[in-house]
C-alpha cells in the first residue's frame, strides 16, 4: 500500500467492515512513538491539536507544586 502525492491511502474493504468506517466517519490519527494508529472519533468529540496535546500530555506532569503555588504562579503572569 502506497501513499498518494496527496497524502491519500485506500483503506481495505475488510478493514473499513470491521472497524465501522462508513462514508462520512470522522477520524483522527493518533502518533505513538513510530507508530500511527487510526481512531475512528466518537460522537461530539472532534479532534483538536489542543485535545490531541492534552490527550498526550495527561499524566506527564513531574513538577510537585501545591495549589497556591500553581496560582501565584497563574497570577503573576
């Protein structure tokens, strides 16, 4: 399988039955090292790069910072 100059791909038929892809499904790519998986979008929830941030960096954070510390530091800025 080949990716067109337009950046295209044909999904399988097998593939798109199983998965539910109908005409008009919305989908997002999602990147998970070298890998890139397909999702198809559940209702109401479309994908943003701001979602897609917030997706992947759920979890992450390392800094230990209370409440008023957070604040102060959203006030002053």
């Amino acid at each position: 399988m080949r990716i067109t100059s337009k950046g295209q791909v044909t999904i399988p038929v097998h593939v798109r039955s199983r998965a539910g892809l109908l005409p008009n499904t919305e989908v997002d790519f999602v990147l998970k090292g070298n890998t890139v998986y397909l999702v198809k979008m559940t209702k109401g929830r479309k994908a943003t790069p701001m979602r897609e941030w917030l997706r992947r960096a759920r979890g992450s954070a390392t800094v230990k910072m209370t409440t008023e510390q957070i604040m102060k530091l959203t006030r002053d800025w």
